[in-house]
C-alpha cells in the first residue's frame, strides 16, 4: 500500500505559527543587499551568499529557503550588522534568532 501526502501546501515551520518568519526573514535580507550592494562592502562570502538567496527564491534549484540561511549564518550576519553600525538590522537578527531559528 501506498501513500502519499501532498506537501505543497504544508508549512515547515508549523511551531512558529502566529510569527512572521518568512516577512522578518525578507526584511533582515532586504537590510545585508543595502550593505552588500555597496561594491566597497562586499567580498566573495556576500556573493556566495547572494547566490544561495537567489537559489532559494527559485523552487527548481531550491536547496535551502532563506529562513534557513539566515539561521545558518547567524553568526556573520552579526558581524555585518555590528560592523556597519545597523542596530536595526541587528535587532531584527535578534527576533529571527530568538523566534524562528
């Protein structure tokens, strides 16, 4: 017998029911492409990482979603915020941290 279970519309994240996620992610995102667009801030890790953004944005090659990411990459996210004096974006890195990782 077998059985199968369309997971298309089934959330991962069912625990975080009720948080944003997925729109905290967007934005903390939307805040490293302000620094990293700047020629002068970013470095081969940022261009790797905006590879990885935009492979999780395309379901075909989806390895990845961006929650997931982030949650990776807690730790130099920091960096990045703290270097560039972003208390928003390090405030937003909190919640996610605390919230969704």
């Amino acid at each position: 017998m077998s059985t199968t279970t369309d997971t298309t519309a089934t959330d991962r994240y069912v625990s975080f029911s009720g948080i944003d996620c997925e729109g905290n992610t967007a934005k903390l995102l939307a805040r490293v492409f302000h620094h990293i667009d700047d020629p002068a801030k970013t470095n081969a890790f940022w261009e790797k990482f905006r590879a990885e953004v935009q492979a999780a944005d395309d379901v075909h090659e989806r390895k990845f979603d961006g929650l997931c990411l982030v949650c990776a990459r807690v730790g130099i996210l920091y960096e990045l915020f703290e270097q560039y004096d972003d208390d928003e974006g390090v405030a937003l890195l909190e919640r996610i941290e605390n919230e969704c990782c």
